[in-house]
C-alpha cells in the first residue's frame, strides 16, 4: 500500500497547479500587491479552527482554501512589491524546500542527511571562493584556511560571529562569563540584531562605542582612531569592528577597505554585516563595494534576501576556521571526529542544533540559472536603482538625498515632507491602497520613503507609475 494517499497526491498537484497559475497571474502585475484584512477575519476566511480541530482539507476543497490563502498573502511576486529586504524567490528554491519538507534530513549530522550536508559545505565554499577566501582546486575540497556554516537567518549568523570574537579576546568567556571590559566599535546605525546579539552575548548594547557617521550614516573611517582611544580610557578592550555592507536603512556601504586596515594595525577583530550586500561579490560590476574583505575576520550574508532564496537563509563565513571552531566552546579545531564517519557535523558550529539543509535553496538556485545569471539579476538590480535615482533627481518635488550604491533607494515626497509623520502618511496610504508596497525609514532622525528594487520584473514604467501615485494622494 501507497503510504501517500490518494487524496492527498491529488491535493499536492493541486496545490503545485495553483501555485504555478499564482506566480503567473502576479507576475503579470494583475490584482493588488497586498490587501491586509483583520485578522479575525483571515482565521474565519481560512476555517482555521474548524479543520484545526477536526481536518478536512481535502482535494475537493484545497484549491478554495489557497486561494483565500493567497488572497490574504504578501504577493513578492508583482512587480509592484518593492518594500523589505527578503526575496522574491526564485521558484528552484521551492522545489529545495518541498524536497527537505517530505524527506526532512535535519543534517547538522552527517549522518542525519548526507547529500544535504554535503550540499551545504560546497555551497558554503561558493560564498567563501565569493569573499577570495576558497583556498582549493574545486568546490569539492575542503578549503585549508577559511570556513562557514549556514544559519536559519543573519540574526543567528551575526550572533555566532561575535561569539566567534569574544572567544577570541576572552578564550574563558565560555565557561567563565563574559567579563565586563568588553567593547564593541561600529556605527550606531548597525541592524538591531547586531545590537541584540551585544547583549545576548553578555556585552549590553552599551558596550558600542560608537564610530562618528557622516549625513548618510555611512561610518567615518577618520573617527575610528578616536574611538579607539576611548575605549582605551575607559578601560576598555575591544572584543569587534563592526561594518555595515550595506546599512539597512539606506544601502550604503560603510569603507570596509580602511576599516579593515585599521583593525590589522590595531589587532582588532573584523567583523562585516554583509546580510544584504555581500551578494554584490556576485557581480563583476559592483564587487567593488566589498573591497578589503581580506582584513576581514567574520562576514555574514544572506541568501534569502539577494540570492533568490525563500526564508531562511545565511550563511556566516570566518577567514580562519580556527574562529569558528572557537565560537561555541573551546573545544580543539575545525571538523574534529569523535568517530570514524565518512563526512562532518556541523553541529558544534551551529547555534542550532537541529537545521534544516538550508544550503539546498541557494543550490537550486544556482542549479536552475548557473553563477552567472544570478550575477546578472544583482547587478540588474542594482542599475535600476541608480536609474531610477537619476531619473528622480530631476523631479522637482522629489528629493533623493544619495547616491544609491545597492538596490535600496531613499527619497522624500517634498509637498508632504513638513514633517516625519506627514511623510510617513504616504507611505501609509501606499501601502493601504496596496498598489505597491514600499518601506519607510530614518535617516539622521529625517523620515523617509524607501524602495528595495528586488523584485526581478520591477522595471521603470512601475517606478514612474509609484511616483505618480504618490503625486496623486497629495491631490486628493
Ligand atoms: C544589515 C542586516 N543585518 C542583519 C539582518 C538580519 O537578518 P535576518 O533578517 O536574516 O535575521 C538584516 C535584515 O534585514 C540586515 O539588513
């Protein structure tokens, strides 16, 4: 007897059908980018309690269910949909999670799922070849010097690389403590789960002393001197630097290459936050943003935000491997064996300790389009934005207060920019008319309007088209 039902194999080509139709229809711009309904509402909608309790989504009724599912759903794939910093998945990546979702190797264990594994430690030696760090003939081979471990997101990545760090300058902060002459140095601008990660890892969010930014909040390079001194007359060590590449906020880069100097002068761990922006080493044209990745200690970079991957996931990558293996204890080096096996566990690397063979996604990816394409896709989007910003400047009634250097764009709606709050309402209606979708954000303590060009149909007709709806809601 099949152990799949029959029943539930006609409910998988349904679903698999309706999702196809789905991408389509979105692709094709049709319908609203998002329509939120309270949430009550959704639940009812959905009958979530009623087959909660008792079941009963059937192939007789399941394409009923998706589609009130959809309905109520975030549509990444419009062209419309330019908001947050999350891909619009290339659909290779959900066949990765399907794959995993029925044989399900939570591989941190070899043992527990070889091909997964495996497939995690080439793709992770595709990232390091990425940052020049891949010291081997082919992605087969374990490199001599660097490493990494993908992490179910760049939160968990950058809480592993300070952990990395402190045990580098506390090698007894494992079983002793974090002591309390620990500083970090770094714009006070970083993601807030850097600053989380501060005070998981025991340091307090305090312990940033921060580097001086200009008016874009990129880090002043000048200012990392002084900060260092005044970390000395306080006492304090320095456990990290931390650069942003690229800030969340505006996608500016923080100068990696003179930071990454400064740290080798001073003998200070190098920490950069490429969650968004490392995926420009991808592309010849823009890899440059990421110079000096060779003074770097610790990097992470996610691939589910510019590698077309579903949620989650990350990869964080040391230039020593030794690092690694220090982050969680301070147990002996990088991939020892307790036993004799024919590959690695990753766990004692992990913060995890089931995960999910996250690697598989970008694998897919990168399996379906080849390195180059993928290329293609950063680099296309990143032209866009400076496009679209050039095309901007000259609207009157805009303002555009940088240069973009990724695919994320600031500007103002000058006729309603009298205030942080007044600007924020164009946001708000946007996002409520559900034509588009778009982010807000601070800059300097200055409200506003954000786009992240990531959706790969999103051209300039629909830029303009946002514009115009903009121009519209002042005139209403
Ligand atoms: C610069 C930066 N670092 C870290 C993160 C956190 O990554 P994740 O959302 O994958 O946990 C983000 C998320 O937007 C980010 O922009």
């Amino acid at each position: 007897m099949k152990s799949v039902s029959t029943d539930l194999y006609d409910v998988a080509q349904k679903v698999l059908n309706q999702l196809v139709d789905y991408v389509d229809r979105a692709q094709q711009g049709e319908g609203k980018v998002l329509s939120q309904a309270p949430y009550v509402q959704v639940a009812e909608a959905l009958e979530l309690e009623t087959l909660l309790r008792k079941g009963g989504l059937k192939a007789d009724n399941v394409e009923a269910w998706l589609k009130t599912y959809l309905l109520h759903s975030q549509h990444m794939h419009h062209p419309r949909y330019m908001g947050h910093q999350v891909s619009v998945p290339h659909l290779a990546s959900g066949i990765a999670d399907f794959i995993h979702g029925v044989i399900n190797n939570p591989m941190a264990i070899y043992e527990m799922g070889p091909s997964a594994a495996t497939i995690e430690q080439v793709v992770v030696n595709w990232m390091l070849e990425k940052a020049g760090w891949f010291d081997r003939e082919s992605l087969h081979q374990l490199p001599h010097k660097a490493a990494g471990v993908l992490t179910h997101g760049g939160s968990l990545a950058n809480l592993t690389a300070l952990l990395a760090a402190r045990a580098k300058v506390a090698p007894n902060a494992w079983k002793e403590g974090t002591p309390n002459d620990l500083a970090v140095l770094g714009s006070d601008v970083a993601h807030y789960s850097v600053m989380r990660a501060l005070s998981i890892v025991g340091l307090g969010s305090q312990s940033l002393i921060p580097v001086k930014t200009n008016d874009m909040e990129v880090l002043d390079p000048d200012d990392l001197y002084r900060a260092y001194q005044e970390s000395k007359s306080l006492d304090k060590r320095i456990m990290a630097v931390i650069a942003n590449a690229c800030a969340t906020s505006t996608g500016l880069y923080d100068p990696i290459m003179e930071m990454g100097q400064f740290c080798k002068e001073h003998g200070l761990w190098f920490h950069v936050d490429g969650a968004h922006g490392a995926s420009a080493l991808i592309t010849p044209v823009y890899q440059h943003v990421m110079k000096g990745l060779e003074y770097v200690d610790s990097m992470i970079w996610d691939m589910h935000k510019m590698l077309r991957t579903s949620t989650l996931s990350a990869a964080v990558l040391f230039r020593d491997k030794e690092n690694m293996a220090k982050a969680l204890s301070q147990k002996g080096s990088y991939l020892f064996h307790d036993k004799e096996e024919p590959g690695f566990d990753l766990m004692p690397y992990t913060i995890e300790c089931t995960k999910a063979g996250i690697g598989s996604k970008l694998f897919w990816v990168l399996a379906a389009e080849g390195e180059e394409a993928l290329g293609s896709f950063v680099e296309g989007r990143y032209a866009i934005t400076q496009q679209f910003y050039t095309w901007l400047k000259d609207q009157a009634d805009f303002n555009c207060p940088y240069k973009p250097e990724s695919n994320i764009l600031c500007f103002q709606y000058l006729p309603m920019a009298a205030s942080n709050a007044e600007q924020l309402s164009v946001r708000n209606h946007i996002v409520k008319e559900g034509k588009f979708y778009i982010t807000s954000t601070e800059i300097k303590g200055v409200r506003y309007l954000r786009v992240v060009i990531i959706n790969p149909l999103t051209e300039m007709d629909d830029l303009k088209a946002l514009v115009e709806n903009i121009r519209h809601y002042k005139s209403k």
